[in-house]
C-alpha cells in the first residue's frame, strides 16, 4: 500500500469555498483537492455533512462513507443563521477563486451568497452550481437523489436482466458522473479565465449528465424510434456478439468481449468450437447479430463445460478481452491496485488509520497527491476565519498574479 508524496500540484493556489455535501459536491471538490486546490468546507456546527452520520460502517465518530470523499478538506463550521457567522463566510466567498454549492434553488441567494452578488464583488470568481435538474425548467425547484435520477434518466430501465425488476448501477454513478462534470466545469472556466481575466458560472445538474452516460442507447432511440430494452446477462450489447457475462461450471461468472472478425475467430479456437469458426453465417459482426439467440444458447452451455479459472486462461491465451467478475476482496487480491499505487493511507486524528481508493489521473510532471486526511467537523475553523486581516500566503499569491499580464497560460504551482 503507497502514500504519495505531498506535493503542491497543479491547483496550487487556487482557493475553493466548498458549501456541498452528501457525494455530487463533495466528489467535486475531492478531485480539485487531491491535485492541490485548498478546499474550504463550509459546515453547519453540530452535525455538519449529513454523510458525516450515514452509516454503518464507522471509523470512530465518522461514517466511512464521508471517509471516503472528504480527504484533502478542511473544514470550517459555522451557523449561517448568525449574522456575524454569515458575514465572515460572506467575506471568504468574495476572496474565493471558486465556490461550489448543491444547496436547492434559491438557498444561496437568500443568504446573500448568490452567483449575481458575489460577482460584483468577485468578477474573477468561478461559481459550480450542481442541482438535480437544471434551472428555469419543468423540474427545477425539485429535489433529486442519485436514486431518483438513475430512473428519471432512463438509465435504471436499460440496467438488469428482462422481466425482472429494473436495477440501480452499483455505486453511485449519477451522483460520482456529476462531481465529475463539475469538476472538469471549473477547470474549463479556470483555463478561460486564465485568458478572459473573468470568472463565470458553471451549471451541472444530475439529470443531464444521467442522461448523456446513455450515449449511443439514447442515441439509438432519437434516430430510430427504438426504446432500448434491458438485456439478458450473456447478451450485453446490442451491436456486439459475443459481449456478454456467462455462468461456468463452477457456478462463478466470467465477461467475454468479441468486438470484431480477428476476436471471432480466436476466440471460436479458444472456445473449442472450430464448426462456429467455419461456418460463414457467423462470419461477420452483423452475421452474428442476425443469429445472436442461436450463437447465445449454443455459447452459454459451452461455458457451462468448463470452470471459470480455466476458460479466462484459454481465452487470454488467445488474446481475448476477457475476465472473471470480481467480488472486492478479489479485486484486492489480484494485486494490480498495489502495483498501480490506486490505494492510499492517512493517519486522521480521530478515526486512526484511512485507506481510500488512490487518485486515478496520472500527472507525470506535477501528480496528483493526498495531503490531508478528511477533517473533523469545524477542525480549522479558527485558523481559517482568525486570517481574515492577512489573507494565507496562497490568497497573496493570487492577488500578485492579478495584477500581472492575463497572457500567461497556467496555474502557479
């Protein structure tokens, strides 16, 4: 297991007032953090992050869940109902080179903490705003969870085997696809400011990245009128065949992808079926697609002839894309996550030892790093607001590139 070196990375100096919680915002944030941004992470006193109590499982008072995406934070807690908390909060907003928030429509404003407001005061600021759906539409004042949207999307109806209930992907994936998209927002906005001298406004919403995963399925139905249905486990795509999850003789699973005529036929050697490899009617992609039921069956009691360790050595053999379905503690077993440096460890004050999924962008010349373990409610509070009078050396940083000529083209690291 590695922890990598603290280093300053490419968002060095960037500032970012963290007003999210649960997983969109904060994922958000996590990304812009492991890379150098000093992330601010506003919190009400008491309980802060709502995933702070989601569990179980703990890690002493901290749910593993808020673990999970809250490294390289630091956090400040304070009653925004409180007119002198508000105005200290108010104050680093417009020192802020980024605000993030996932508030409901029309909370910041209320606290005088909105887009229009701060931009008079910050024209430089970049302002993230991630919702359920997008402002000014039929859905924009509603309310929306990974959940939800998975089904609003379309996404849960094309996930899980035919006549059964429809299925959730496994993880959080509306949720994760749309830190995601805020996070690349605020780097696209920071590049053009780099060149403009201006900040702006990055909208992301649920909705919208739940909709666009759904590429070419979405696009099937927009240019032919056919609804994409959920599909059997051993028929996963509806362009390729073979691309699909089949049952060995072990009762274990192994995913096979055929994706084109040199794969077919390799794979029809390693399979043991020399009489598919010859018969022109599964010659072509298109040929198989024709007969997909047939090639389906006949290849489902194939695999039903051998265990799964021994066809995924057969099918690599030949150079095949193919491999077992891994359970996680399989996954950690293989190996390939140490070597890769994917797992980290931190020491957090109260919580002992963290070990989380490691940073998985690779930067050769200014990598990404984990600096600092997720914090305890408000374990900075004072030191970040008790510098008001003297703005962090980073804040100074960024006043002196102000004034310099908008030509230079990257950050400070």
């Amino acid at each position: 297991m590695t922890r990598r070196r603290a280093r300053g990375g490419p968002l060095a100096g960037i500032r970012v007032l963290d007003f999210t919680r649960v997983v969109s915002g904060p994922y958000c944030t996590l990304l812009l953090g492991d890379f150098g941004a000093d992330i601010i992470k506003v919190e009400e006193p008491g309980g802060g992050d709502e995933l702070r109590a989601l569990g179980p499982p703990f890690l002493g008072p901290e749910s593993v869940f808020f673990l999970s995406i809250n490294r390289n934070k630091r956090s400040v807690a304070v009653d925004l109902k409180d007119a002198q908390a508000l105005a200290s909060v108010r104050t680093l907003a417009r020192a802020a080179d980024v605000v993030v928030e996932n508030f409901r429509p029309g909370v910041m404003e209320r606290l005088g903490l909105g887009w229009e407001t701060l931009r008079r005061a910050n024209p430089r600021l970049i302002y993230c705003s991630i919702s359920a759906f997008q402002a000014n539409t039929r859905h924009g004042d509603r309310p929306g969870y990974d959940l939800m949207i998975s089904g609003l999307s379309g996404l849960q109806s094309m996930t899980g085997e035919p006549g059964r209930a429809p299925v959730r992907p496994g993880v959080n994936l509306v949720d994760l696809t749309a830190g995601t998209n805020a996070a690349l927002g605020i780097l696209l906005a920071v590049i053009d400011r780099q060149r403009t001298g201006r900040g702006q406004k990055v909208d992301v919403s649920l909705m919208d990245g739940a909709f666009a995963l759904l590429g070419q399925l979405a696009a099937i139905y927009l240019n032919t009128g056919t609804v994409p249905q959920r599909r059997p486990p051993e028929d996963l795509h509806p362009q390729i065949v073979p691309y699909g999850t089949y049952v060995t003789a072990d009762d274990r699973y192994v995913n096979v992808c055929v994706p084109n005529n040199k794969f077919w036929a390799a794979f029809c050697e390693a399979m043991d079926e020399p009489a598919l490899g010859d018969d022109p009617s599964f010659a072509t992609n298109a040929a198989r697609i024709a007969r997909r039921a047939e090639l389906t069956r006949r290849l489902t009691a194939r695999f039903r002839q051998g265990t799964r360790d021994h066809w995924i050595e057969r099918l690599l053999a030949r150079g095949i894309p193919a491999g077992p379905v891994n359970t996680i503690d399989e996954v950690l077993k293989d190996g390939y996550l140490e070597e890769a440096g994917m797992l980290t460890r931190v020491k957090h004050p109260k919580c002992g030892a963290v070990v989380t999924p490691g940073i998985a962008i690779r930067l050769s010349a200014a990598p990404g790093a984990v600096r600092l373990p997720p914090p305890t409610l408000g374990q900075h509070t004072d030191a970040i607001l008790g510098r008001r009078r003297r703005p962090p050396a980073t804040s100074r940083a960024l006043t002196r590139n102000r004034t310099r000529t908008r030509t230079r083209s990257r950050i400070r690291t």
